[in-house]
C-alpha cells in the first residue's frame, strides 16, 4: 500500500502518515512520475495501525479546572 491508501484506510493526514514513516525508518521505492514513494507491507500496515495515538494517556492525571 502507498501513503495515500493507508491514510484513506486510518482516516489520518497523508502528511501524519509520513512523518511516522520517516520516524519509524520505512523504505522509499520509486512511484511514478519519478516520485519517491513509502510502500508498506503487511509487517508496517500492523506496526501502524498500533502506533501511540495523540491525547490523553490513561494512568496520567489530567488537569484541574479548578
């Protein structure tokens, strides 16, 4: 799958998609148009689909309004 598919597939930015690629250390291949593309296969899809969302963290107190 390319960064395009995967962010349709998670409803994230394809921008979001990207910068956890090159945090994460996924190979580039070259797409059309001379474009360099990230490809992800089975292994990536499921280390992505477990990434640590944005937000609260359970364990962690949130802060009082008072």
């Amino acid at each position: 799958m390319t960064t395009k598919e995967v962010a349709e597939k998670y409803g994230v930015t394809r921008n979001a998609v990207i910068r956890w690629c090159k945090k994460n250390n996924i190979k580039r291949v070259l797409g059309k148009n001379g474009v360099m593309e990230y490809v992800f296969n089975a292994k990536n899809l499921k280390e992505f689909e477990n990434r640590r969302g944005r937000g609260w963290k359970q364990g962690k107190p949130r802060k009082s309004t008072i």
